[in-house]
C-alpha cells in the first residue's frame, strides 16, 4: 500500500484494512500489548539481576514485532523469548532496504535480483537475500490465512489479513505474493520506528534525571505499584508524559 501511487487505488486498498487503525481497534488491542510488556519487563528484571548490558533498541524491537506480528496473524514472531530480542529485524530492516536507491535508478535490475537463486543473490547483494528470506519465512502465515474459511475465524482473533481476505477487493490483491509485500511493509512500519522512538525516549530519560523524577512522580499517580496495569486512556491525561512543557528539555 505504500508504494500505491495512484490516489483512487490507494484509497480501495487503505479502506479494506483501516478499520484495524481506528483508535477503538487499538483500545481493544490493549490486553495484548500489556502482555507483551509485561514479557518485557520480566526479562528486564532478570537481566538487571545478571549485570548484561542491554540493547534498548533491540528489546524495544522485540516487543514492538511481537505486537504487530500478532495483529497481522494473530500470532506473535516469539522476539521477547530469544536472547537477542528483535535484532534479527533490526539488522533486516536496516539492511534490506539499501537496495531501494539503485532499484529507483533501475527497475530492472532488482526485478532480475529478486528472481536469481538465493545463494547468487547473497553473493551480490546480502541484504536483498535477508529480505527475501525474510518475506519466505511469512508467506506461511499469509498461506494458512488464505485458506481459511471465514467459520473457521469466528471464534478467533481475525487478522488486518483475514479482513483483506474478505473485503470486496478484487482476486488479484489477494494473492500469497501481494499480501506477504503488504506484511513485510506492516511488520517493518510497526517494528523499527516505534522500537528506535521508545529506546531514544529511554535514553533520555536516563540522561535527564529531573525529567524521569518528573515523569516517575506523574506516574504514581495512576500507577501506585510498578507493575499496576494501566489503560492509555488514564495515561491519555497525564499532562507531562502525554505533552512536555515548552520550559522542560526537548527530547
């Protein structure tokens, strides 16, 4: 959908899957997402006990894939159980795209790149393998979507892609291919730019301590324990996490 340039095209496609980006959707997503960190702060926990260095902005990758893997297909990618969190996706997200600059200049050659055997394409260019490995390793999920009937949902959590699936777009965007690109795009939006904006925020924080001890004592006041569950719309109403005064240091 990203790379939809004509308006009317974009707008048929957005329109099958905006609903899942309303601000009710996302409220209802909020178990999922408080489980998640949950998971987060567990490893923090043990971690912190051990003495290991910690890379925020993979840990924060980690969560943030396991979050949108999950409202893809209703099942998490797993980051926040490996050791290394999400820097697999990190490097991925990072290196697949390194390609776009020359693809723009010369349509052709990533066309040709894309369908060479695996082992040429790492020898050519290793980033473009990573991401095209990465799009293998997916079209599993969007293949067990596909082939779902919709009584087979019902009862289970359905998916950006089951509601894609179901929409009254034509057959030729629903096909394995064009959904694994749509995937990738949604994996790679949710993953890296929430990730690097909550390690940055940490960093911060960390650096300024007048701000944490500002933010710490905002926090108690919906958040008595360190681990009391919260919902955004208490979070919404906190002056100072939700908007900085002009007189505080700009992140």
């Amino acid at each position: 959908m990203v790379n939809t340039i004509d308006h009317d095209f974009h707008r048929r496609r957005r329109a099958a899957m905006g609903s899942f980006f309303s601000k009710r959707s996302i409220q209802a997503l909020e178990p999922s997402i408080q489980e998640k960190v949950d998971q987060l702060t567990g490893r923090f926990t043990d971690l912190a006990k051990s003495g290991e260095v910690v890379s925020l902005s993979a840990a924060y990758a980690g969560l943030t894939m396991d979050v949108i893997s999950g409202y893809c297909f209703g099942e998490s990618m797993g980051c926040l159980k490996k050791e290394s969190f999400g820097q697999y996706y990190l490097d991925f997200f990072h290196d697949g795209p390194q390609i776009h600059p020359l693809a723009r200049q010369f349509p052709w050659f990533q066309a040709v790149l894309f369908r060479l055997p695996m082992s040429v394409v790492g020898f050519l260019n290793p980033g473009v393998k990573t991401f095209l490995q990465f799009n293998e390793a997916i079209k599993p999920q969007i293949r067990k979507i596909l082939s779902e009937e919709k009584s087979d949902v019902q009862s289970t959590q359905r998916t950006i892609f089951h509601e894609v699936k179901d929409s009254d777009l034509p057959p030729s965007e629903k096909t394995e291919q064009r959904l694994t690109d749509e995937a990738s795009i949604f994996l790679g939006a949710g993953t890296e730019t929430t990730a690097r904006a909550l390690a940055f925020t940490s960093y911060q924080l960390i650096q300024n301590p007048q701000m944490l001890d500002r933010l710490r004592k905002e926090l108690k006041s919906v958040m008595p324990k360190a681990d009391s569950a919260v919902p955004v719309s208490a979070l919404e109403q906190l002056p100072y996490l939700v908007r900085l005064p002009s007189t505080a240091p700009h992140f």
